[in-house]
C-alpha cells in the first residue's frame, strides 16, 4: 500500500529520477541500505523502489505507528517498528531477519535517524550505526547501497517550513534521483562492515546528487 501510495504521489511533487548498477528487481532476501535526510525519502525511495520492481519491508521509527492511517498501512504492510533506545530495539532486528528468510526485502537506514541542520541543501551521509551490519551478519544477506537527493527540497526545516515544502512542491517540481549501487557482502567484523555500508551508501549518495546537480 505504502509503495503504491509512494509512487503515485511523489511524481507530482517532484521530477523523480532513477538509475541502478544492476538490472532488473531488488533480489528477494536483499538488504536496501539508504542516507537518510528529510521525511520525505521513505516515499521517494518507495516511489524509486517500485519503478524497479520492488515493494520492500521498512524499518521505521515506532512512534510512526500512532500516526492516523499512516500507522495502519503500516501495519497492514508489515513494516518494521524500530523503538530506539529501548530494550525492544532488538525485537526490530529479528523481525528484519525473519522478513529476509522469507524472501522479502527489507528497507533499512544506517544513519538511525535524521540530521539535525535545517536548511535544503543535501550533504553526504552522517555517521552508520551497527543494526545494519548486525542485520546482515544474522543471516549473509546481501546488501544494496541507495543514495537518494533532492528530498530536501520537499521537507526540511521547522514544522511550518515543512509543510510549506510539500504544499509548493508541484509549483516547483523539484529534482529527485535515487541511485541504486551494486550488491556487496559485507565482512564479518561489524567495526569493518559498518565502515564498508556507510563507503558504498556515500559512494550511491554521490551519484544522486550529480544527477540532481544535473537536472537543476
């Protein structure tokens, strides 16, 4: 539902562009690892996802699941509620790994959470926490960098500001491009495959915001 929702809507607030290293769907029981930078790149990277092929399972914030309606697509989805700095953040990491035994893909982002500054412009992924590289070691799923830019210029800024960005957007049809990178292992160390997540998520980010650089 919520990729369907994603893919009709993001088109008419901005100019969504997509290019991938691999052809074809996100292969079954793959991890899709993204930068995350405004409330408004979970529905560009739905929107992108689905162009390819694929309806992923998201890792998302609890708190998103009190949201009117939004909170029962989520939970008729089956998406992932993550409750951060509790001792029920675990339970999210079993049930991404259950999800990917079962041949879904799942959505995860490895910054945990959204920067702090307020202005639009888009910058280079922040610091990966470990749930990424512990999610992969679990059970060898392969991994999937997605650099998504220009979902900044949808939603950033303080409350006002924000919905002042989704309600100009068709006005303005900003630039979007998201670039999925090649499939990788990642290392057993989490030190090491943290490193390596967050390298590959930069390297796919740098290659969307040429494109978005590109199309103004």
């Amino acid at each position: 539902m919520l990729s369907r929702i994603a893919g009709t809507l993001v088109p008419v607030l901005g100019r969504l562009t997509v290019t991938s290293e691999t052809a074809g769907p996100v292969a079954p029981g793959s991890i899709v690892a993204a930068n995350h930078s405004s409330l408004a790149d979970p529905g560009v990277v739905l929107a992108a996802l689905r162009r390819l092929g694929t309806e992923p399972v998201v890792m998302a914030a609890a708190g998103l699941w009190r949201v009117p309606l939004l909170g029962g697509a989520l939970r008729a989805g089956g998406h992932i509620p993550v409750h951060r700095g509790t001792a029920r953040a675990a339970a999210a990491l079993d049930a991404a790994a259950t999800a990917l035994a079962a041949g879904r893909v799942v959505l995860i982002y490895g910054e945990g959470g959204l920067p702090k500054r307020r202005d639009s412009r888009d910058t280079a992924p922040g610091a990966f926490r470990t749930g990424l590289a512990r999610l992969a070691a679990a059970g060898g799923a392969p991994v999937v960098p997605l650099g998504q830019c220009g979902a900044r210029r949808l939603s950033s800024g303080g409350t006002a500001k924000q919905l002042a960005g989704f309600a100009t957007a068709p006005l303005r049809r900003p630039a979007l491009h998201v670039h999925l990178g090649t499939p990788l292992h990642l290392p057993g160390d989490v030190a090491e495959a943290t490193a390596a997540a967050h390298r590959a998520v930069t390297a796919a980010w740098h290659a969307a915001e040429q494109r978005c650089r590109g199309a103004g």
